[in-house]
C-alpha cells in the first residue's frame, strides 16, 4: 500500500478537503451506498469519473434488488420511470424451452422487478441521491491513494486541476475499472475460466406474439452448451443482445482486436435458430460491444479503512444477471456496517461485511459453475421439476442469494448435485 514520502509529499501540495465517506463511483452500488449513508447523518462524497448518462452492460435487474432500492428511498422514482417489467426468466436448449416465475418462489420478498437501459437506470439512481442531498461530482479521477493514517486520496479533475481528499473511510463502487484493486495490488486471478461477450443493442422488430417480453431470454448454443445468449427487451421496442463463450469459440473473434464485432454477433446468432428467427428484422443500434476477461476477483474485500463493493471485488459471470444484485447487497451491508463504525462502535470487517457478503457470491457461484458444466442446465431444462424444489431455485435465480432458510443456500453445492442426479437417473 502508498506510504512512502514522495507519495505523502504530493498529497501535501494539494488543496483539501474532509469528508467521512469518499466513494469511488457513482453507478449503483455508489449511489445506493451514498443515499444510505447520507440518511444516517455522515458526509459523503462520491467521486465519479465519467458523466452520466453513459452506456453499461447488464440491464436485467433482479426482484431482489427492489428491496435495497426500496431501503435507499428510490423506489418510486424507479417504478415510475418506465422501464420494463420483469417477472421472471425464459431458458431454450434446441427444442426445450422452460421458464421460472420469480412470483413463484421460496424465499419472501417482491417478485417482479425491471429490464434497464443502464445509462437511464444509473443516471436516475444517482440524480436520486444528489435530490437527498448527496455530492456526486462527475469528470474526477481518483489517482493515488494514502493509508498511512486516515485514507487519504488524490483527486484530479477533467480542468487538470488536483485535489486531495481526506476520509475515514473510502467505498471503492468503480464497477470493472477496479481502482482501488489497481491502486493497492488487490487484484488475484478469478477461478473461472476467461471468456468475452460481444453485444449490442438492437430495434428487434420482434413480432412472434409467443415471445414474453416481461422475461430475460436466455438461449443456449444447439451445438456447444458453453455458448449462450441474453436477449433482454426494453420497453420501447428494442433489446440488448449479447453471446458469451471463451473466446476460441466465438467465430472470428480469436483473429484479433481488429475483428469486425457486427459480423462476429450476427453469426452466432444465426447459429441459435431460435434467436435467428426472433431477430431475422432486427436493427444493430450501435457498434458492438466486447468484454473481455470480465470474471475478476481479490485478495481482500475490506479493512478497516476501505471496502469494495460490487464489481470493484469479484464479479462471476452475467449468466445469471447477479452483477447488479451483488452491487447492491455489497452496498447496503458495507454501508450498514461503517455507519457501526463511523458511530464508534468495534466492527470486524471480514466477519461483518466481507464472510456475510461472499455467502451469496458463492451460493451464485456454485449455480454459474455448473451452468458450465452443464449440470445445472441438465436440472434446468428437466421435464418434469419437483415444484417444491423449482421455487427454491427460483429464489436464487430471482437474487435472494443470502438467503440461509433456503437449503439451496445453505448447502449450495450439495443440494444442487443432489438434484442433477435425479434428474440424470
């Protein structure tokens, strides 16, 4: 970690400023942390890099989700705004189709939610705490950072001009560009394998009246169950579309970074026949997207001077959309957690934040893994599903990851093989 002089000395020659609370990031898990520190009474600053709106990946949000939005006082902005109903997901495996009503679930708690355009989605979060009272502070870049005492962080703005700001404490919400991971040398390589996604969003032009818009489509490659596809529906008539697979897999994406990334999503869909069909009129919006070596992961997720939340920690993979989900609970348990400490009291981070939190990442964990393997999909596309069994799966694919009363939270891995053997017998 920064300590040497030269670093103290830079800090030294710039203009400060104290804050208890500098967060990295206003997506989210930074605007969801904010709003609920900020209710709490602590000073928060939230220091974004870009301006909003501004495009992301991963629009389909989760019913668990609702909850947090709910507890950072959003939730009416959210459920006005327009986006997409959301009650559940749709899986396809050649000629299987099957799909899970997330109203039908084991675990209590809202059951529908939202399919996002994410700069409409993040920017509305974040205009939400600013309307709290909330500083969010767009084009700065946070360069270095100071743990020799209390965190201390070196600011530069889009003018070129630096500031440093001095906290008790720094949320690292940055999402995929991992600062403080970077900065610290957190980073470790994740245990998944590498893959890409190349993806876009699209005018669909869907007229299939079979096609259920209110739900995330999920398509699996008829020749190689290690390719899949999102299709997920907006409200205005478009999708976001997107393939995942290691990148040898994905036709010509392994020739090199000059690939035409159009060409490269209008032939893997062409090979799922029931998405070639679906979008035989459909309209790339813009360029498409690659993602590449997305999986992430760390040596630390907390101490008693930083925590990192959502992405900027360990992110899985999108199969099951638990990106933003995972954001979020990481804010609502770290904010509750440092409020204990701002407010004096003796806090564990490992056990308090860090343990609580990675319950659920590894409960998505075990279902993301065996996707891969294909035994989850061998339970999934299975004919005739215990109902009993299918609402406590239907739970963690609804988000409520967390959730210890379900046994296939508890004993993720267990009870998962558990049922793909009875489903291969």
């Amino acid at each position: 970690m920064p300590t040497d002089k030269a670093v103290q000395n830079t800090f030294e020659t710039d203009a400060s400023e104290s804050v208890d609370v500098a967060i990295i990031g206003a997506g989210p898990s930074g605007s969801i942390a904010a709003s609920l520190l900020h209710a709490q009474g602590k000073k928060v600053l939230v220091l974004e890099k870009q301006y909003f709106p501004r495009f992301s990946i991963g629009e389909s949000l989760l019913p668990c989700c609702m909850t947090v939005i709910d507890e950072a006082n959003m939730l009416e902005a959210v459920n006005r705004a327009g986006f997409q109903f959301k009650n559940g997901a749709a899986f396809k495996y050649r000629e299987s189709y099957t799909t899970f009503d997330f109203t039908d679930k084991f675990t209590q708690g809202p059951g529908t939610t939202f399919q996002v355009e994410r700069a409409k989605f993040d920017k509305l979060l974040a205009d939400e705490a600013v309307k709290q009272g909330v500083d969010i502070r767009y084009g700065h870049t946070v360069e270095s950072i100071d743990l020799s005492a209390d965190p201390r962080l070196k600011v530069i703005n889009d003018k070129d001009e630096s500031q440093c700001i001095e906290a008790k404490f720094v949320l690292d919400a940055s999402g995929f560009g991992r600062v403080l991971p970077k900065l610290l040398d957190l980073e470790k390589p994740s245990t998944l394998p590498t893959r890409s996604a190349v993806f876009n969003h699209v005018r669909d032009n869907i007229t299939d009246p079979s096609f259920d818009r209110n739900k995330i489509l999920i398509s699996v490659h008829p020749d190689n169950q290690d390719i899949w596809y999102w299709l997920i529906p907006f409200s205005d008539g478009r999708c976001s579309v997107g393939v995942v697979g290691e990148p040898y897999q994905l036709d010509g994406l392994h020739d090199g970074i000059d690939c035409d990334l159009d060409s490269i999503l209008k032939t893997m869909i062409n090979q799922e026949p029931g998405l070639k069909k679906l979008l035989a009129n459909a309209e790339l919006i813009n360029d498409s997207g690659l993602l590449k070596g997305y999986s992430a992961n760390v040596k630390t997720l907390a101490t008693d001077k930083f925590a990192l939340l959502g992405n900027a920690g360990e992110f899985l993979d999108p199969v099951f959309s638990s990106g933003v989900t995972i954001a979020m609970q990481s804010a609502s348990m770290a904010a509750s957690t440092l409020v204990r400490q701002l407010n004096g009291e003796s806090v564990d981070w490992q056990q308090d934040y860090a343990k609580p939190l990675m319950k659920g990442v590894d409960t998505f964990r075990t279902y993301v893994e065996a996707w891969y393997d294909c035994r989850f999909q061998d339970a999934i596309f299975f004919e005739d599903p215990d109902p009993k069994i299918k609402q406590m799966i239907c739970s963690i694919l609804a988000g409520y990851a967390w959730d210890e009363k379900n046994p296939f939270v508890s004993e993720s891995k267990r009870r998962l093989n558990m049922v793909v053997e009875l489903c291969r017998d």
